[in-house]
C-alpha cells in the first residue's frame, strides 16, 4: 500500500498502566486500511513524525488503536503525551513498514515482543486467528515486571480459548505464581536466555521479532542455533539497524562465541 497521509479524530486515551496508555482513532475507512504487523507515523511537528505499530488488525471499521509508552524524562514523550490529553485530531502518515504477516502462509507463528512490541503482534494475532482460528501461536512477551505486561488478559483469553494458542510471560523479575486456568507459562530473566532453554526446532516456523535492536538480534542469534530460516524471520528492526547476515551461520555463532 501507498502511505497516506490524513487527519483522524481521537476518540480515546486510556492509561493501562503508569507508564503506557492506549489510544483509539477513527478515521475514514478506506483511508486507515493496513495489514496487519504495520506501523503508523504521527505528526508531533512540522518535521518531526513519531512511528509506531497499529495494534489492532484492520476490520474496516475505522478504528486504529495505539500502545505509547509514555517516558516523563524525554521531551518528544512528554509532548506526545500532552497532545494527546488535548488534541481532538491528530495527522498521522500510514501504512508504513514490511514486517507484515503473510497471508500466503499456514507455518506455526512464533511472535516474539518486548514491552510495547505487543502492539504489533497483538494485530498480527487478531488477524491470523481471524483467517485460520486453528493456526499454531506461540507468542512471547518480555517485560522487566509482571505488571507491566499491560494487557496480559488478552493473551491469556486467546490461550484460554483457542488450545492452538500458548502464551509465555518472560520478566527481569520474579513472576508471581500463576493461578490455575491463568494459561500463563512464566520464565524468569532475559527473554533470548528463555528462548535458548524452551525451544527446540523452529525451522517450520513464521517468526515475528518487535523489540529493540539489541533484543532482536540476540533473539536471532539464539533462534539462528534452532534452525531458523532467514527468509521467514520478520522485524522491523533490520530495516533501520540492519546486521548482515540477519542470520548468522552456525560457523559465526561459533567464532562470535571464542572470540
């Protein structure tokens, strides 16, 4: 698709957290249509646009949902937060972005994300399940404390409801133990470490990675290990901190190891 460039009316700002909060937006339908795991731009000056993942997959309805993580310390995130409590309509810039879901392909989904990557896997999510509600879904989701997984029942209600669905909770911090019928598998440390110990084979999978560079690539090179295929890894990161090879061979992994 084409970016287009358009006014939408905000309709919602809810805080799910101190630290993040959601934000609905109606717009013409036409005009906000996207595929699923694409981003928005958001005008905050003349020059300056602010992207972030659509967390919602397109329905035709209009809607566009947003997850900003709000940082008090930095301007630009102050501003946005500002603009947000007062602005009835804001400019956005959209679709932009290639880390999209195919929609050729039936391969299980390993989605992985980092505090608000959710956003991003949450609409890829919505739209393979809605295409193939028997599809195979492993979603992970890293955060430092438990709370901080700001939508966590939404996972959890995919795992209860749908058995092809597993949901992994990855925090810095101990998590608190999990209820019975929570559907919650719970790791505690760094979300590459988790994924080294948990995985074994994910040469059949699709694998959608939302995160900061330094996440990605370690992810990568974890998954690398596991028989990942590299023309079926997807991030935006390798499109503005791109690393060649995306995925390194099992030779590098070994020399990056020694050296």
């Amino acid at each position: 698709m084409t970016p287009r460039t358009l006014t939408c009316l905000v309709t919602e700002v809810e805080d799910l957290t101190p630290d993040v909060f959601r934000v609905q937006l109606e717009g013409r339908p036409e005009a906000v249509a996207h595929e699923p795991g694409q981003y928005l731009e958001l005008k905050l000056e003349e020059d300056l646009w602010v992207p972030f993942s659509v967390a919602n997959a397109y329905s035709g309805d209009g809607v566009i949902e947003l997850h900003i993580q709000h940082w008090p310390e930095r301007e630009n995130s102050a501003r946005l937060r500002e603009l947000m409590q007062v602005a009835e309509r804001l400019t956005l810039r959209l679709p932009g972005g290639d880390c999209l879901l195919d929609p050729d392909s039936s391969r299980p989904l390993l989605l992985i994300a980092a505090g608000t990557g959710f956003a991003q896997m949450k609409a890829i999510v919505e739209a393979a399940l809605h295409d193939d509600p028997t599809r195979e879904i492993e979603l992970w989701w890293a955060a430092r404390e438990r709370r901080d997984l700001y939508l966590e029942r939404l996972p959890r209600a995919w795992a209860e409801e749908h058995a092809n669905v597993r949901f992994h909770a990855v925090t810095e911090v101990a998590p608190e133990q999990a209820v019975a019928g929570e559907q919650v598998i719970a790791h505690r440390g760094r979300i590459d470490q988790a994924l080294a110990t948990t995985l074994e084979d994910v040469s059949g999978h699709d694998v959608y990675i939302s995160g900061s560079p330094g996440m990605v690539y370690a992810c990568v090179d974890v998954l690398a290990s596991l028989g990942l295929v590299a023309s079926r890894v997807f991030s935006d990161v390798f499109a503005y901190a791109p690393r060649n090879p995306i995925v390194p061979t099992a030779g590098s992994l070994v020399r990056e190891e020694r050296s």
